[in-house]
C-alpha cells in the first residue's frame, strides 16, 4: 500500500517591511537564515516530499540519464591549441566526472606532461570547482583556483610544474582568476568582499610570501562596480578592469615593471561603455562612445589613452551590432550580429583583404574560440546549429582554407541529423514589435496542435541565448517534442536597442514577448495550452514566476531553475551578493519609481489565488547568484495562494550553488529530473 505525506507547509512568521510609505509583509522572510535548522528541516521536508511525489518516476528518470549518458564521448579531449611553445589539451577519462588537464612541449608528439586531474582534486568533496589555471611566462609554474561549496569563493593556489609541488602561498576567498608579471614572480589577483562577494580589491603577489604580505593596490569604492585583472593578448600590459551594467574603466601598467604604478587609461563617465585589446604601439577600443548604440571601433596611442586622442577605425551601424575582437599580427577579427545572426570579419591590417565567413542557415551559431596565439595566420572557431553538433575549424585567414579539427560525437547508433528540421520565425509583441523564436523538432513531429513544446527564454543582462546544438536536448525531441528559443527583449540578438528594450522600466517587454509568443505558438499549430511548457533559469527563472502570475492558462507546466522571484527584497538589500551592481539592469528600488515598477511584476509579491501549471522550481542552498531562500520563499507562498491540485516541486540542491552539480554527469541527472517531470505530465514513461 501505498504511503504518502502532506506538502509541507512553512510557519508563518509575519515581518513587516516598509519603503515609501508601502508595507509589505513577508510571512517567510525567516527562511533567510541558511544556518537555521528550521530552514534546513523544511528545505529537507520539500525534497523529501518531491522525491516520494515522484516516485513513479525514477525508473524512468535514470533511464532517461543512462540515455543522456550514453551519447556523450566520454573519453574525450578538446582541441589541442598552442600558447608560448607548449601546446594545452584538457581531456576526460571513462566513467569520470571531472577534465585532466595536460600539456605537451612544441609538439603534440612529445611526452604529455600532467597539470592536474579534476577527479582526484574532487574526492571527498560534494562539489568542485577548478578555475583560472594561468601558468607563468617561463612555463615552470601555475595559478589556479578550487572552489569547493558552490559560492564562487575560491582559494587561489600555485604549483610548480618542475616539482609538481604546490606552494604554500594560499589565498582565500578569490574570483579564482589571476595575471603572471613577466618577472614570474609576481602574481596580480583579486578578492571579494567578503559579505557582497563583490570583485573589489586587486593585490599584488610576490612568490614564496604569505597572504598577509600582499600588496593592495587597487580598491573599486564605488558598490555599483566590479573589478578584475587581466593581462593583454600582446603580452606587454596587465590591465585592471573596472566594470558595472553601463560604464567601464581601465587601468594600465607595463607587465615589465610589476612593482610600478597602474596609470588610468580613461576615467569613467557614466554611460560610457569601452573594451581595450593592445597591437604594436595602439590600443584598439570598442565603445558606445558618442551615442554609438551597437559599438565602433576606435583605437589610441599607447601613451595617449585618454578619450580626446581616440580616432574612429570603424563607424557604428544601425543595424549591425559589433560584439568583439580578435587581434593577430597580420588579422582583424570582428564578431558583429546582423538580424540576430553571428558574423565573423576578417581583416588584413595592410587593407590587402576583407572578407566574411559564409553561413547559410537562420539557426547558427559561430564564435571565434581559443586564439591566444598573436603570431599567426590561423583562425580557430566553432560552429554549431539547433540540427548540426558543434564543430571546432581552424580557418587560415590567408588561403582562405578550412580545417575541421573536431565535430561534436553524438554516440547514438540511431542519431541522424537529417533526421531534425529548425527554422526561425516571428511572433507579433502587444506593440507592434516582431519576436524571433528559433526552433528544433524531429521532421516526422507534426504540426497539428498536439505536440509538447519547451518554451524556453533567458531575457536579462543583454546576454544572448543563441540556437545550439544539444545531444541531451535529444531525449525530448525524440519523444515528439519542440523544442523554441524564444529571443525576447532583454538580450542582444537583435542588437543592444533589443537590450535596452528589456531592462528597467521596460522590463516588461521580456515577459510581454515571452507571453505573445506562446500564443503564437497555439495559434499557428505548433501546440496548445495543454501541451506547452515553458523553462527559464536565473533571471530567466524571473520571466518564469511572471508568467506564472499573469498568464497561467497558457502552459500546463513550467521549470523554474534557480529563479531570482523576490525582486523588491534583494533589490532593497545591498548586503547580498550582486544586488548594488545590478541596479542598472532592474532599477534602484530605493528610488519610489524603481520600486513601484519592479513591485509590479516581482513574483514572490504578485503571488494570486489563482490556479498555476504545474511546477517544478530548483535551488543550491550555497547559491551566490540567487540566494535560496528566493525559490524557497515562493513555494512556501504559492502553496497558501494556489488554488490547483497540479504539482508544485521544490527541489534543494544542498551542496551545490547556482550552476547545480559541478560533475558532467552528476549535472546529467538533474537535466534526467527536469525531463522526467516534463514527460510524466505528458504521460510518457518510456
């Protein structure tokens, strides 16, 4: 017989909270406290629940890993790319969850040297994280960076690659990265601050020192901004960056002198916008400087690098958004979008050619990849679409020749690409405005209004979701599936006015568009209400709780990945990690206007007695990014308020934070979950 348990139902505690004269009260505010054991039991409570919920479901769920599994070469290696005559290949064995990374002198024939195996870093720990490997100039050290919790604190570390021993210089709570002087002796890193986890302060570390005898030599005073330390592609600078959603700055120092002072490069105006890449005796510089919306290009001398001395190199466009540079000795690389398309250029700086890739298709992907080498006439980039594994090609930019170094395995005796169609078309927003959706099924699903369809849509940070291919993707469009990118505002895929549609006061657009193409989604056959889910994550997991708020009947259900859904009560708290740097992307909502607007859509506050779809919500509980109390919250208040019997899941991971499980096959199984719960609300079981 079978048993089952309630779901649980968190205390109430009721806490006032007042702004502007406006009171709001938050009966799970209490939830806040991570250590709390109370928090703990009922974080404990709703997987318990989940797990006995979902019961029926496990066979098939870990089948559905075995699947997923079963598709990815699992003796694997990248690419192999050479930087200061050693060539670097990061690998992984059968049945192991973490990359071995390892090098190989001039040549790919010479004896492979070990630079650490992940697995073995990883026993013993719940969660692992390595990052930031740099190795110094002569090639006799490395700097890396472990994280073990899930809370992007890492502990910086340095390792000799003649001994293999790792020093004792140990630096805590690191962005993980780090920049070599060309002395080898020192090493530029940068801490957070401890409470926020803002990137904030730049040290300076010679080798054999303790941590207590580093040199501060930066600090971002201003809690709106983030900073970071990085050395030029040409070698010849270490360069602070300092950064937040609107303005930039850079400051400068020669990589020869380490023990110098920095020297400004501009200082920030708000609203100016500027990257930097070094060439011979220039900086070249993207900027929307001068109203240029989409980026220019424009370049200055390396010893006049304030903004009166920068000159055009190439005008902005309209319709053209440049998004990054590549600098060679001989080669201009430009990475541009046209009409939501990637678009690679290529220049000689001798005028002699200038040319574009060609790609024929409307779902692409390209991106430029690792090019870390100045000296030569080789292009390395990826391809891939909604149909088509990704591939890696070196191109050489002077015979105009490609080479395709490595295209994505998919180990599915069954698998076909031909086998898969994907277009791209266009739905009408309540204003007028046409939103792109890109689209994957199988050719023999068909469009007759029945077919499951994931929805799914980022929308925030001008960060663009492209069209990619996916083999895990495959489980679901196998089993009649589509699967729709949907390019709402609040990305950049129509160029940075698509951003700027989406952000602050027009945040709305993101879950207008999302809403709209829904409806054209059941308006044009692909699916209907009853068989169209909708998926986000992060700021994504936000579009996720507003449309659960405003427009219910349109899916039968929807995940909620790590969602950010009490926007007021982060946004007002600038104690937490991201909230003051991120006042330019949501509004300040100590400013009344700012606080009206996102108080209107903040999910956790427009919570209605209403039925809901079906819902499936995740958390880490060491999420830096969105803290967990965010989701935890918004079940607790969604159970009070629903008035359905569909399901509503909260799944905690507890040793994990925003990026869930930090294994590639651990990860596996919480994508198994997430399927698992799509297809059971279809009833599909096998």
């Amino acid at each position: 017989m079978k048993t089952t348990i309630e779901a649980p139902i968190a205390r109430k505690i009721p806490k006032e909270l007042k702004k502007h004269n406006d009171i709001r009260i938050d009966n799970y505010f209490w939830l806040n406290q991570r250590d709390d054991q109370n928090v703990l039991d009922y974080l404990n409570a709703e997987n318990e629940f989940y797990q006995q919920e979902t019961a029926h479901t496990k066979d098939f769920e870990r089948s559905l890993f075995e699947e997923m599994k079963s598709r990815i070469k699992e003796d694997d290696s990248s690419v192999p790319y050479k930087y200061n005559g050693y060539w670097y290949i990061v690998r992984y064995e059968k049945g192991k969850d973490y990359p071995i990374y390892t090098r190989k002198k001039e040549t790919l024939d010479a004896e492979e040297e070990l630079l650490f195996d992940g697995n073995q870093m990883a026993e013993g720990h719940g969660y692992f994280r390595l990052v930031g490997l740099s190795v110094s100039p002569d090639n006799t050290m490395i700097a890396f960076g472990v994280d073990t919790i899930g809370r992007r604190q890492y502990t910086l570390q340095i390792k000799s690659l003649i001994t293999n021993e790792v020093f004792s210089d140990t630096i805590e709570n690191t962005t993980g990265s780090s920049t070599w002087a060309n002395d080898n002796s020192t090493l530029f890193y940068t801490k957070k601050d401890e409470l926020t986890l803002r990137s904030n302060k730049i040290y300076k570390h010679k080798i054999g020192d303790t941590e207590d005898k580093d040199t501060l030599i930066f600090t971002e005073k201003d809690d709106t901004f983030g900073a970071a330390v990085f050395k030029s592609k040409s070698r010849k600078y270490i360069i602070i960056a300092c950064y937040s959603t609107l303005t930039n700055e850079f400051h400068i120092l020669n990589a020869n002198t380490p023990d110098a002072d920095f020297t400004l490069f501009q200082p920030r105006i708000r609203g100016l916008e500027y990257s930097i890449s070094h060439f011979e005796d220039h900086f070249y510089i993207l900027t929307n400087h001068n109203n240029a919306t989409n980026f220019k290009l424009m370049k200055t001398p390396e010893h006049h690098t304030r903004l009166e001395h920068w000159v055009e190199v190439m005008a902005h466009r309209d319709n053209v958004l440049l998004e990054d540079i590549d600098i060679f000795k001989d080669y201009l690389v430009i990475s541009e979008r046209t009409n939501g398309l990637n678009q690679i250029r290529i220049k000689r700086w001798d005028g002699q050619d200038d040319y574009y890739l060609p790609f024929d298709n409307e779902t692409y992907t390209a991106n430029t990849g690792n090019n870390v080498d100045f000296d030569t006439e080789t292009l390395r980039y990826s391809y891939n679409s909604l149909t088509n594994p990704s591939s890696v090609i070196d191109f050489n930019m002077k015979t105009k020749q490609k080479d395709i170094k490595k295209e994505q395995a998919v180990l599915d005796p069954n698998f076909d690409k031909n086998n898969y169609t994907s277009e791209r078309i266009w739905a009408t927003a309540q204003d007028g405005t046409k939103i792109p959706m890109s689209i994957v099924r199988r050719r023999d699903t068909k469009l007759d209004g029945n077919a499951p369809v994931l929805q799914y849509a980022y929308g925030s940070y001008g960060s663009t979701i492209d069209p990619y291919f996916s083999t895990i993707r495959l489980s679901l469009l196998d089993r009649g599936f589509i699967y729709v990118i949907t390019h709402v505002r609040g990305g950049e895929y129509l160029g940075r006015q698509w951003y700027e549609n989406g952000k602050l006061l027009n945040k709305k657009h993101s879950f207008t568009d999302f809403i709209d193409c829904s409806k054209h989604l059941i308006a044009e056959n692909y699916t209907s209400s009853k068989h169209l889910y909708a998926m986000g994550g992060s700021a994504g997991g936000l579009l996720m709780g507003v449309i659960a708020n405003e427009a219910p009947e349109f899916y039968n259900g929807i995940i909620a990945a790590v969602p950010f859904v009490d926007v007021v009560t982060t946004m007002l708290d600038d104690t937490i990690p991201l909230t003051t740097g991120e006042y330019d992307e949501w509004g300040n909502p100590n400013d009344e206007t700012y606080y009206n607007y996102i108080k209107s859509y903040s999910p956790y506050d427009n919570i209605k007695a209403q039925s809901y779809p079906n819902l499936m919500i995740t958390a880490g509980l060491h999420d830096s990014q969105v803290q967990y109390w965010e989701p935890a919250k918004w079940v607790a208040k969604l159970r009070t308020y629903k008035q359905d019997t569909n399901k509503l899941y909260l799944v905690t991971n507890m040793e994990a934070g925003h990026g869930g499980a930090s294994g590639r096959f651990e990860a596996l199984k919480e994508d198994a979950q997430e399927f698992a719960f799509l297809l059971d609300l279809e009833g599909i079981t096998c």
